[in-house]
C-alpha cells in the first residue's frame, strides 16, 4: 500500500461540513430547552449599585432570572487566569477578581450582569431589557499607552499593571549597544484585532436530577481543559458528573481555547433550575466578548555594525490585557512573545520587557499566532529599517546574521532543533522574481502606481509543548497529548485524540497517519474527539500543536498496536515473536509464506479461543482486546521557519493599497497533506494582511466598542487578496517522530511585517497597521509636502 | 425581533390603507430586516409590497428610463437595455452590496430609506430622475432631504423612478472596505442641459455639488476641475475616513 502520508488526500469531513449536515452546538435541543439571553453592561466601567430584576422575572415566559448575588450566593467560582507571570522584581502578578455574572463592578461594554432564562429566546430577550441595573458610571481606561498613568480600575492594582515582566540581560544588551556603529529604533503599535470565528461561541447545558450529571455542550477548541476548570475552579459540578461536548465546531482561531462565563453559568444555572439552558452568541455579542488579540505598543532597537551584523535587541512593550487576565492572555505577551523578538537571527544580547496593563475593554487572549506575530512584526520592521538605513539589500542583512549550524540555542530561550534559513530565503527570492522586481516597479509607475516589495524571514515556537518547561515557567496545566487507538473486531480503527478539530482537518490527517501506521485503508479509520466521556484526557488544539504532539500520539499509540499485535501473530503463526516483522497491515514471517492480516489479529484478539473454524487462542497472560492508549509530552517546541516576499501597489491619489504579489517558502518539516497545509497557509496569510491592511478594533474614549460589526469592522474578503503562490523547504522536526512541525499560525506571524515593509518601500515613510487607505493617502501627501519643503 | 402584523398587500391602494405611523412597508428588506433584528427598529404593522406586481419592472421609451421601485438591483444591474441606454447605472447596481443583496434589494427601498452612504440617491440627483408615488411626482432635488429623511408622507408608496438618458455619465465609489457602502461616490452626467455632479457618502445627506456642476457644465474635462479646491466643511467625519480624506475622493472621482 503506497504511503498515505505525504499525499494531497481531500478532506473527510467536507462533504458533511460542505452540505449543511455538521452538527454545531446550536443545532443541539434538548426535551424541556429554555433559552438565556444575557443582561451585559452598556457602559465600560461602573459601579453596579443595585440590580432590579422584579419586573423581568414577571414578564412572559421567564423561567429565572439570575444575577451576580445569586452566582456568589452558590459560591461558583470565578473565571481563572491559567498563567502565573513573575514581574521582574519578583513579584506574583495582580488579578482581578472576575466573576462569571459581575456583583460590584462592570468593566467593559458587554460584562455579564445577569442572565434571562424563558422558553423562548425572544422572550428571554425582551425580558432583558426589563432588568433594571443602576449603575455608577466611572471613567474608564481605553488606551493601552495611558493605561499607567490613567484612573485605577482596581483597588489593589496600582497603575492597572498586571505584570512588569523581563526577559533576558539589561546588563549585556547595554554593553551590546555601547559597541553599536548605529542604533536603529522603531515605535509600532501591533493593532487590536476581533478573531471573529465563522460560528459565534454557544453553549447548551442540561442536566439530571437523578443522576446529578451535567452535559455541556460548548464551542470549545479544547472540552478537557472545559471541563476542569469548571469543574475545578468554577466548582459547578465533579468532573466525573461533568461531560463536556465540543462537536462540530465552526472555527475559534484562540478565542475557544477556554471556558467564558457564559458556559459557566449555563451550566449552573441548568443544574439550579433542573432544565437545559441554552445560549447562542448573536455576532454583535461575538464581538463585544469574545477575547480579542494582539494590542501591544512597541518600542525596539536593534544595535548594528556598520557591514549589518546584529550586536543586540531591546524590546520595550506595553500589552493590553483588557479588563480581566484571560486563560491564556498572561501568557500571549511574554512566553510566546518574548523569546521569538530576536526573530530568527544571531542576536548575541537581548532583552524583552513587557508591562501588562488592564484596561476597560474585552479581555485580550491567544489569537492565531498568540505573542509570536507580535514579536515576528517588531523585528522584521526593525530588521527592514536596519537594511535601509544601513543602504543594504534586505535579503543580504537577513542573511548575514542567520544562524547555520542546528541545533541552534538562541540567546533568549530556545534551543532550534533544525532549519535551513538560508534555503528558505532564497527559495523565495527565486519563486517571488525578486531580480525582475525593478521591472515590475516601472511597470506600476507607468500606470501612476508606487510598487514597494517587503521581507519577511521568521521563525515561531508552536507545537506546545513540554510539559516540565511551560509549568516551570508558570503554566497552570500540562501540555502533553493523548491518543487512542481502538480496532473494533471487523477490523476498522477508531482514533480518539485530545485535541480538538475546528476546521484543522484532523479527520484527514490523523486519519492519513494512521493508516500508514497499521496499514489499514483510511476508508476504516474513524477520527472521534470532542466529547470529554469517549476520549482519554487531552488539552486540545492550539498553538500549531495537533499535529506534533496530538498526531505523535496517534503513532505511539500505534506502536503499541503493533507491538500487540506481533505477539499475537507469533501465536497464530507458531513462531517467535522476533521473527515476526509488520509492513503495510501485515505481520509477517521472514523468509516464510506465513503471515497475518492486522485484521485477522484483531479478530484474534477479540476471539480468544477455539471456536468452528476460528483457532486464535492468544499468548499466555495477554489480555484480549486491542486497543492502546499513548500520552505523548514532547522533548522540545517545533519549530517553523520561512520566507515571505510581498509586493503592494499603492495608488497616490486615493492611498488604497493592494497586495498584488505575495509568495510564501515555508518550512514545516515533513508534511503530512499537502492540501490541509496549503489551505492552512493560505488562511493564514489572509488573517495576517487582513492586520495589515484592513482589520482593526477601535474603542471610543469613553470605552464603546465602534466596530462591533460588519459594518465597521473589516473583515477582508476573497477581492482583497491575490493569489498566494507558496513554496515549501523541509528540514525535519527532531522532537518528534513524524518530524512535523506546526503550520497553523505561521501565514499569520509572518504576512503582517511582509505586508508593511512593502507599504513602507512603496510610499517611503514608516506608517502603523492597519495601512488603510486615507492613512496611507496622508503618509504619502506629508512626505510629499514635506519634500516640496525641501 | 419584536412582534409584529405581517400584510401581504394585493395593490397600492391597500398597502397605503394598512399603514400608519407604526409600520413600515416591506420590499427588499434590506435594511429594515437587519434594523429590526439589531433591535434598532420596531414596528406594529409590517406591511410587504413585493406581491404588487405594476411595482416592478423597466421600461426604455425614447429619453428615459423608467424603473419600477420593488425592482432589485440585479435586475438593474443585468438589464441589457439599461447597459446600453444608461451603463453607468447599470454598473452602479452591480457594485452595491454583495450578491444576496442585489438579489434582493430593491431601487425604490434605497432611495425610501435614503441612507447617506447608499448609491441610487446619487443616480436620481445626477440622471434628474423625478419619483414618481401614488400620489405625485417628486423631482429628486426635493426628494433627498436629510439624513435617512425625504420628502414623502405617510402611507405614500414610491411607484417607479423615471431617469433620463444623459449623454455620458459615470459613477465611481470608494467603498467602505468593511461595509462596502460609499465612503464617497460620484456620479457624473451629462445632459443637453449641463452637467450634474452629485456625490454620496461625503455628507449627512446626496447632494448636487453646484461649482462642480457649473465648472464641467462649461468645460467637460478631467482639467477643468484641476484647480479647484473641495471645501471639506459639512463633510462626514468617522473611523473609515475623515473630512479631508472624502473632500480629496470627491475631487479624484469626479
């Protein structure tokens, strides 16, 4: 059987997803379905000061009304921050309490303040708008720059900081800097973005009395680590009475990786009111709380020799983790920020700061890429300014301060098990013509256009990741993965994995993988996940994991399958087991016609005995069954590396800009579809110039959220893009058997700063994401203006 | 969504009789729809005049174009006698919305509804169409009085707008790149008369630029307009673009 692995094998899970048969949690309906429809603030930050809920609960069709009192009263616990972070002085970070229905404070437009349940979801609405909440109304804090030195949000946190983090040698990066021929420095804002899931978050909890279980059903990348934090932390019910279900899940790009208060307080309240209650975001709700990403404030410098060797990095960043410490959003702007800043190169001193502040706005959390596009466009612009201050090719400084020999152990944190940078780069250059882009150039100023090309070399760390290091550094979970692998008696495969599939393509993947590894047809494996009672425990998919961690399971697993399954062979073949070897589902006798299908020896295994025609006794002191269970906690992050030239043409008169050439070489190890990574990149690359160029998050002053739809914020379609012509290099990943390494984020971590070199080298003048049309149409009239001047 | 009367009216005559201050007559839906869902609109009586079938339709005689108000704009946008008699509006239709919208939304609801940002306001101001109600004739100019206001009373039902042919026209936008609504659009036309130069999305309200107008009236060339300046003054101001940005696209389009 030809080796499945390495093919462009078409998605399983399409055809289900393509004609409207997925099952979404919003499909789900329970016998006795109430409906909830929550109460969310209006005003950014105030002071709740009574909450009125006589007339709502009156009102047609309400089941109950339920409020922050009534949430403590039950002593449910609140929503966790699941990274501890250590300021630089050495002192634990600050948190907010932050509990699932607000009780004294609101601190963001769209904090739950309680919550309406009917039988109906328009009644449920309308009797929202009877809940009475006197609010005092307080000033809030918007912009992540003031945050310091604005109005305390929180009694016991002064300068709303949550963090002072540093990361690497002040001391050596001075000296670095002292020994610099020129200091290039950049102040960039990363800007805000709204992940926007094609599926808005749901939730559907029921529960029964008589058994005292509850069943969530969620929107969740992740129903395990559901499960214990509301089982744990919120202390809604044992985790042997909570099943968590993620079925179909249409996308979540970081934003599902966690419980939100709103599963939370189904789930309570089912259990409260012994009835299913099911919430469904409306896109506005999507909007205002869902977490969102990115919205850090920059300054970077980058020490040089005047022949363009790097001699140190200073990263100075202010992040904004809006009014609460997310899951993960401690997390995002430092581990996966700070160590990826000195970007792929040789950087012999460094350092990174980041000061977190809390602000009145939705929580900030993991967002595809999660601290490495943060850190990825702070270096690349700064790489890109050193280039052209220092009158060198882009490519050419990139090159010079590559590192060649691997494993490479970087100056920050991480030990680079492979790579070929310097491949990547000129792959690109070949595929992207970067020779004739001078050609091009002219052919756009012919037609009034200005044509600027921009780099990008990055690396990120993903694949996350060990467990012992991601604790050490503060982690509140282990990150390892698990597999199952249970052959059914006839002989086909089901696999349960830990992670979780939103759109990745694991039914496919996973399925690929392991038919190469028993041999089996891929028609007879079965993916199954999602549900917290079928699999064994797992922690989900993000952070380009799945595959390495999650998919190196799914081979251990089968190993063990195997090894099974040659001492069962060696007992129906009466041989040793050591002369039985297994290829392509068979085990095998050297030198001999003996053999035995993986089928047959699962049929085996499931009739242990004599029976008819049936002769399979197993060996002595083996269980019968098959079916093997792996953990897989990997040695070391993957590591992805690339390439990416783009090209924009900009039109002076109206300042719209538009990529008009975008060429991608990436390196993710050894590639399992084709297809999947393809489509990975590709939706990738249209998050990244969607920063770039049209997404952005804007609060008004007083804290209202301005885009909080379609109608203002920007979500790019297929117009905006051109085709993306990709290339691959491999360098295997060592930390894994597959050699895999993640490919999920890496189109969004390097198309921002790719994105704004080109605008930068097309209009002359540095200018900050999003590079929308009258930004640039006023960059371009202020050089001008100012080159009349002069 | 609250709850509302749903009538399906049989003629113009009965949809006029059903409505009162709280209703609201349903074509496309385009924005009515949306506006109830979001809460931001409620009505008691939701009155659908898409089953009147002398509502809709497009006719060609001699030096107008006649278009019934529940025809959708993909109708316009693919009616072969239009594209010859009047392409540039044909092109207009074509670039609202997306493809569910032009399916569904219809001339005589945009021009009702007279959002500040929509196309076909610009069309009826620049082709000197005349609105035509069930009971009189509006004359654009008098039609588009402010933001989302125009001068037709209650119970009054737009029949058809009746357009005339121009010599040459344009339009061109810059769309807003999230909702795809004008940040600025101009529709130039020239009739035997003169020349109309009406922009959309740059104020509160359509409006015919008179010195734009009267320069191109003179002189019908890109050249004519090089020095003169477009005073951003009364123009819209917000997270997309500001005043100066739209003065500027005003000049670029025209």
């Amino acid at each position: 059987m030809a080796s499945l692995v390495g093919s462009r094998v078409e998605r399983k899970e399409d055809k289900k997803l393509l004609t409207g048969r997925g099952k979404y949690t919003a499909d789900v309906n329970f016998i006795h379905q109430t409906y909830a429809y929550f109460v969310r603030s209006p005003h950014a930050r105030a002071e709740i000061k009574k909450v009125d809920i006589s007339k709502a609960s009156k009102a047609p069709g309400v089941v109950a009304v339920l409020t922050g009192a009534d949430i403590a009263n039950d002593k449910i616990g609140g929503l966790i921050a699941g990274w501890r972070i250590k300021s630089e002085d050495g002192s634990d970070m600050k948190v907010p309490a932050h509990p699932p229905l607000a009780n004294e404070s609101v601190n963001y437009v769209g904090d739950h303040v309680a919550v309406v349940i009917a039988e109906s979801l328009d009644e449920a609405r309308s009797a929202a708008d009877l809940v009475k909440v006197d609010y005092k109304i307080l000033k809030a804090v918007v912009k992540t720059k003031d945050a310091m030195d604005s109005e305390q949000i929180y009694k016991d946190i002064p300068k709303n900081m949550c963090f002072d983090w540093l990361l690497g040698d002040r001391a050596k990066v001075k000296e670095a800097f002292e020994k610099a021929d020129k200091v290039i420095k950049i102040d960039i804002i990363n800007n805000r973005l709204i992940p926007n899931a094609m599926e808005p978050r749901a939730a559907n909890a029921d529960y029964n009395p008589s058994t005292e279980e509850i069943t969530l059903y969620t929107t969740s990348q992740n129903p395990h680590l559901a499960r214990i934090i509301i089982s744990a932390f919120n202390g809604v019910a044992p985790e042997n009475k909570l099943r968590v279900i993620a079925p179909d899940v249409g996308g979540g790009f970081g934003s599902k990786i966690y419980p939100y208060a709103e599963e939370v307080v189904c789930s309570w309240a089912a259990k409260k009111i012994e009835r299913p209650v099911k919430w469904v975001a409306d896109r506005t709700e999507s909007f205002l709380s869902d977490c969102h990403g990115r919205d850090h404030v920059t300054h970077a410098e980058l020490a040089v020799k005047n022949d363009g060797t790097f001699l140190g990095f200073k990263n100075e960043t202010i992040a904004n983790i809006g009014a609460y410490a997310s899951v993960f959003g401690t997390v995002t702007p430092t581990y996966l920020f700070g160590p990826c800043a000195t970007g792929v190169y040789k950087m012999p001193a460094a350092y990174t700061n980041v000061k977190a502040v809390y602000t009145n706005t939705a929580p900030v959390d993991a967002y595809r890429g999660a601290g490495r596009p943060e850190a990825t466009y702070t270096i690349e612009t700064l790489v890109e300014k050193a280039a052209r201050e220092l009158g060198m090719d882009p490519a050419e400084i990139r090159m010079k301060n590559f590192p060649t020999e691997f494993p490479y152990q970087q100056t920050l944190v991480h030990s680079v098990d492979s790579g070929d940078y310097n491949a990547g780069l000129k792959k690109v250059m070949e595929l992207g013509e970067y020779e004739s882009f001078e050609k091009r150039k002219k052919e756009s100023e012919s037609r009034g256009k200005l044509r600027g090309i921009g780099f990008c070399t990055y690396f990120e760390a993903c694949g996350i990741a060990p467990s012992p290091v991601v604790m050490m550094l503060g982690c509140g979970i282990g990150l390892w993965e698990s597999a199952e692998v249970r052959f059914n008696p006839t002989g086909n495969v089901t696999v349960f994995t830990g992670s979780h599939s939103h759109g990745q393509g694991h039914d496919t993947t996973f399925a690929q993988i392991a038919a190469d590894q028993l041999g089996v047809p891929i028609e007879s494996i079965e993916i199954a996940h999602g549900d917290t009672d079928k699999g064994p425990f797992g922690y989900g998919t993000y952070g380009s994991r799945s595959l390495t961690v999650g998919g190196t399971a799914i081979v251990k697993a089968c190993d063990k399958i195997v090894a099974k399954g040659k001492r069962v062979a060696a007992k129906m073949l009466e041989v040793n087991e050591d002369e039985v070897d297994f290829n392509n589902g068979e085990f095998v006798v050297a030198k001999s016609n003996k053999k035995k299908t993986i089928g047959e020896v699962a049929f085996a295994c499931y009739l242990p005995g004599t029976y008819g025609e049936v002769k399979s006794p197993l060996p002595d002191g083996e269980e019968p069954g098959l079916k093997e269970t792996s953990f897989f906690d990997p040695a070391n992050f993957s590591f992805p590396a690339g390439s990416h030239i783009c090209e924009v043409e900009v039109d002076q008169d109206t300042g719209e800009t538009k990529v008009v050439k975008y060429t991608a070489v990436d390196d993710f190890g050894t590639i399992i579809n084709p297809l999947i990574v393809e489509g990975q990149v590709h939706g990738g690359l249209a998050q990244g110039i969607g920063q770039a160029l049209y997404e952005n998050c804007h609060y008004d002053n007083s804290g209202q959220l301005i885009t909080a739809s379609y109608m203002d914020y920007t979500m790019p379609r297929a117009d905006n893009f051109t085709d993306f012509n990709l290339g691959f290099t491999c360098t295997p990943a060592t930390s894994n058997p597959l050699g895999t390494k993640g490919c999920g984020e890496a189109g969004a971590i390097a198309a921002p700063p790719a994105v704004m070199n080109a605008v930068i080298d097309a209009i002359g003048t540095e200018i900050s994401m999003p590079a929308t049309a009258e930004k640039v149409w006023t960059a371009c009239n202020k050089k001008n203006k100012n080159s009349e001047a002069a | 969504m609250k709850i509302f009367n749903y009538h399906s009216a049989k003629d113009v005559k009965e949809a006029s009789k059903l409505s009162s201050s709280r209703s609201a007559f349903l074509a496309g839906g385009m924005t009515t729809i949306p506006s109830m869902k979001l809460g931001l609109a409620s009505y008691k009586d939701i009155i659908n005049i898409k089953g009147i079938k002398k509502l809709s339709g497009i006719k060609i005689s001699g030096k107008k174009v006649t278009i019934g108000s529940t025809t959708r704009h993909a109708e316009v946008a693919n009616s072969k006698e239009i594209k010859k008699a009047i392409p540039s509006l044909s092109a207009l239709a074509e670039g609202i919305g997306d493809p569910q919208v032009r399916n569904r939304g219809t001339i005589g609801g945009s021009i009702a509804n007279n959002d500040p940002a929509a196309d076909y306001p610009s069309a009826c101001i620049a082709l000197n169409a005349v609105i035509h109600t069930n009971n009189r004739k509006i004359d654009a100019e008098k039609f588009f009085r402010g933001m989302f206001e125009t001068s037709l009373k209650s119970g009054e039902i737009i029949e058809s707008i009746e357009f005339a042919i121009p010599q040459k026209s344009s339009y061109q936008k810059y769309p807003n790149p999230a909702s795809r609504y004008a940040i600025v659009g101009v529709y130039v036309a020239k009739h035997k008369s003169g020349v109309n130069v009406a922009v959309t999305g740059a104020k509160s309200c359509v409006y015919n630029d008179k010195n734009l107008s009267d320069i191109l009236s003179k002189s019908f060339s890109a050249d004519a307009i090089n020095n003169t300046k477009i005073s951003a003054s009364g123009m819209n101001s917000d997270i997309h673009a500001s005043a100066d940005y739209r003065a500027n696209m005003v000049k670029v389009f025209c």
